[in-house]
C-alpha cells in the first residue's frame, strides 16, 4: 500500500483504526518556524470523534505526540513526525465484516486487492480515522502560511438537502475569523440547525446523509502552480480526493460553470484603488491556466453519505459465495461532512504550501 504524497512536501501517513497508533511524517518542511501547539489542538478537537450524537461513538482524545522535526516549538528542517496513540477500539463490531461486504466501504476492493488480508478493523488504513493525522499536518501548513500572511478557512456548504450560502467574491479574513469561531460554520445564521435535524432524522431511520464543504485560501499570490499536469487544481484535487468519503472536489462556480455563458463565467480584470489586480468576480476560483491569479483560492468538496448505515442492506459473503443481507452493528457517523471541515482546511493548506515549494 502506498502512503506517501511526494512533490515539494513529502507527507507519509501511517497507522490502523484499530491498530496501536496512527501518524504523519512531513518532510521538506522549512526551518526555523514557531509552532503553537495550542493552535494544532484546536484543530484536532473541531475533527476528533465521539463529541456528540451526530458522530460516531467512538471516543478519542486525538492528542499528537510529536517525535521529530520540532525543538523547543520551532520546526529543525527535519522530517517533522506526529503519532496519535489510539485507545477506544471495538474490534468485535467487524468480526463479520471480514467476510460480508459493506456496501460504499473499501472492503469488497481491499479484499481483492490485499488478498483478504486487509485490516477490516474501523476500515483499518481505509478508515477516516487517518484524517487526524491530516489534520495535524495541515495546522502545521495554516501556521506557515499565516506566517505569509495567507489564511485559509472554510464552511459546510451543505448537508442532505439543507444549504449554506456560497462565500462572496469579496471574502475577507474578518469572514474567516467570525467562521472560524464557530464549532460548525456556516455563513447564513441558524442553518446549521436545520442541518443537525437533518442529521439526526437520518440518524434515526438508521441512515446517513452526505454534504459539501466550501473552501477557500486568501491572499495567496498570483502566480503559484504550472500548466498542465502540475496545475494547482491537479495537486490540490488529488489531495481532496484522498479524504475518504469524498466524490467531487470543484474550483469556483466548477460545478455550475456549465450552464453560464462565457460573458457570465469570464472573471474581468481591474486595478482597486490601491492599484492591486482584482477580478469582478471569482466565477474561477482563483485558479486560471492552472496557475493562481491573485483572487481568493476557491474549492467545494463533496462527501458522499456515510457507507456504515444500520439499516437491513444487501450483500455478498465472500467466503460462502451466498447473497447475503447485512446489518452493520458498531459506532458510525451518522454525517462526515461536520466532521471534515477542518480535514478540508488542512489539504487546501498543506496544498498551497506545497506548490509556493518554499
Ligand atoms: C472524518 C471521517 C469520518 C468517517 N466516518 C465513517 C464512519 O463512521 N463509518 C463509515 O463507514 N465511513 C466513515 N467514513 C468514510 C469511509 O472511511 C470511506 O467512505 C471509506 O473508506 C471508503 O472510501 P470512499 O468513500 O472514498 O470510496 C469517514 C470519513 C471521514 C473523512
Ligand atoms: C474513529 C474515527 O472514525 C471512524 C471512521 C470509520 C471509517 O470507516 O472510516 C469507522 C468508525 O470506526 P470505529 O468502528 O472504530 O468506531 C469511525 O468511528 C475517527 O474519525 O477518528
């Protein structure tokens, strides 16, 4: 199994659900960099699991201890390695899961591929649970990138049915923070408890509902990324797509652009009173020929429902070779998407820092 993201950045990620630890190893950081560790505990908390009913119950305290790479809190320029001990493993819920598959879970392929000897264990390497050492990481690439100025931020843009509004083409780093102060951020006041009924009804019928993330990185400078296939969006979807769960990722009005006409999707140039190039409007995310323009760096994510539902489904038994029906006992999130907003973040951050290659 391969587990590394190599360009400027190496990012190599380690670890089980239900094994002892999981983990990150960041290499070609730079040196000589003041990291709060505060800062890195917030953002683990806004992802760590078992915080209320509309996540799993599974209860983690999602603390990193830091190996390498950092001394008296500043980064040494060497490989920089996080591990978080894990502690609240149910193996029993997947005693049956390793011969009957679990429909939009990694199983049926993982056993294939691995010839049954996957780890099936809270989805083993699969399992969502390894966003954690992502999210470490990317608090580490947000603290570099403030550092130049950049801040990156992002809100749930909608879950099931229920919809937030888009950021406007002049987010701001205010409209970041006031985000950023809330446990689930949205932009329009009272939503999100519309979403959390949403979750909760999904919850009760023993299903789960899926949703979008919407993205965004201010002040990044124009001119990060290359044409082709070391285009911006390129590296920054790969990095989307390997969250699990995640079955688009869409620059600006990407997933609409379609319908506009080209005088509606063209972003047209001006010079603001203090002479800097701005777009009228950010229809492109920030992002044309590949390379940043100067306007906000935009990104939406969508997660798909969770796979891990209670309700009765159908399926196969592997080893009896007999159709099957299924019903998944264990502690399951009922919505990821709450969950992966900061898991976000952190992939648009250690993105870009990445591409900036300094
Ligand atoms: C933060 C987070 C939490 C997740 N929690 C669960 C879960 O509780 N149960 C589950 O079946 N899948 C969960 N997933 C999704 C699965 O890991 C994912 O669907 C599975 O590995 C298959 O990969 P794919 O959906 O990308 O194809 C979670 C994903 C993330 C990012
Ligand atoms: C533990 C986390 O989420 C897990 C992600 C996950 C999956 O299949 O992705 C399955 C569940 O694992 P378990 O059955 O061990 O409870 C979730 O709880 C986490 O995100 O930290």
């Amino acid at each position: 199994m391969g587990a590394t993201y190599k360009n400027n950045l190496e990012l190599t990620i380690f670890g089980e659900s239900h094994g002892k630890a999981i983990g990150i190893t960041i290499g070609n950081l730079p040196s000589g960099i003041q990291i709060d560790l505060d800062e890195v505990a917030r953002d683990m908390k806004r992802r760590a699991p078992g915080q209320n009913k509309m996540s799993t119950a599974r209860k983690e305290a999602d603390q990193v201890e830091i190996l390498s790479g950092l001394q008296d809190g500043i980064t040494t320029g060497a490989p920089l390695t996080g591990v978080i001990y894990n502690s609240d493993q149910h193996s029993k819920d997947y005693s049956l899961l390793k011969t009957n598959m679990r429909p939009g879970h990694s199983d049926y392929p993982a056993y294939i591929k691995y010839k049954g000897f996957n780890d099936v264990r809270g989805g083993g390497h699969f399992s969502g649970r390894i966003t954690a050492p992502i999210v470490f990481a990317g608090n580490i690439a947000k603290q570099i990138l403030k550092q130049k100025g950049i801040q990156v931020g992002a809100h749930i843009l909608s879950i099931g049915k229920i919809k937030d509004e888009k950021f406007p083409v002049d987010v701001n780093d205010d409209m970041l923070l006031k985000l950023s102060e809330k446990q689930y951020p949205t932009i329009k006041e009272g939503v999100f408890e519309k979403m959390e009924e949403a979750i909760l009804k999904a919850k009760e019928n023993l299903d789960s509902v899926g949703g979008k993330v919407e993205c965004v990185a201010l002040h990044v400078p124009a001119g990060i990324g290359e044409p082709f296939f070391d285009s911006l969006e390129s590296h920054l979807s790969s990095l989307m797509f390997s969250i699990p769960a995640v079955k688009s990722v869409s620059f600006g009005d990407g997933e609409n652009i379609d319908e506009m006409l080209g005088s509606e999707a063209n972003d047209c140039y001006y010079y603001d009173e203090a002479g800097h190039v701005k777009t009228s409007t950010n229809h492109n995310g920030g992002i044309t020929g590949g390379i940043t323009n100067g306007m906000p760096v935009s990104c939406t994510v969508t997660f798909k429902p969770t796979p891990s539902i209670a309700k009765k489904q159908k399926t196969i038994n592997i080893e009896t070779k007999e159709n099957v029906e299924l019903e998944i006992k264990g502690r399951h999130d009922p919505c990821i998407v709450q969950r992966a907003v900061v898991v976000v973040e952190a992939m648009m951050a250690l993105g870009i820092l990445d591409m900036m290659g300094e």
